[in-house]
C-alpha cells in the first residue's frame, strides 16, 4: 500500500510543481491560478493567491521527493509518508478556517482523507 501513496504523492506533486510553477512564471498567473485553486474564494486577493501559489509548490516538491523515495523503497518512508501527509491536512485545515469558505472546507476534507486513508493502511 506504500507504494500506492508513493504513486499518489508523485502525481499529485508533479501537477502541483509544474502548475504553480507556471502560475508563478507567467504574467497573469496569479489570475489563472484562481480557476485552478477555486479552495480560495474569489474575493482572495492576489497577495493571499501568491502565497498559496507558493505554498501549494514546495507541497508539490515535497510531494514528489518523498513519492520518489517511497518507490525507489531503499528505507521505510512510512514515517515520512505520514508526516508529509499530516502537514497537508494541517495546512488544508488552516486553510479552511482562515478562509471560512465552503470550497476550503472540502480541500480540508480532502487532506484529512487522504491521511486518514493512509492510517487506515499502515
């Protein structure tokens, strides 16, 4: 089941990378950012959607480093895994609360299930 969550941090991270990453390069990146993470509501300003832009990219990189190393299975990434995916749904939950917004709230309840599906496994 590891190597499932191993696949899942990879896919994930990936997207989130080369998404925010675009969103960061281009000129109106922040705007088109805004369709993508629609967890944030659109009275957010584009301060508050540059730090969720960064935000969601060392998630990401995060994501695919420990993703990686949970396929290459050189050493138990269990840890890991759970503390990264922890970290998420703390972040996703902060978020929710921050914002008070019902998209936000379904983000967080998807960071909570996606780490309460790992326990779930372990």
């Amino acid at each position: 089941m590891l190597q499932v969550y191993g696949w899942i941090l990879v896919i994930f991270g990936l997207f989130e990378t080369i998404t925010n990453t675009i969103y960061s390069t281009k000129a109106d990146g922040i705007k088109l950012a805004a369709k993508q993470h629609r967890e944030v509501p659109p009275t957010a300003s584009e301060k508050q959607m540059a730090f969720k832009v960064k935000v969601m990219w060392v998630i990401g990189v995060t994501f695919v480093a420990t993703g990686v190393m949970t396929l290459l299975g050189h050493t138990d990434m269990t840890l890991s895994v759970m503390y990264i995916l922890g970290a998420f749904a703390v972040y996703t939950v902060a978020e929710a609360l921050y914002y008070r917004y019902v998209l936000s709230y379904a983000f967080a309840v998807f960071g909570i299930g996606l780490l309460a599906g790992f326990l779930m496994n372990m």
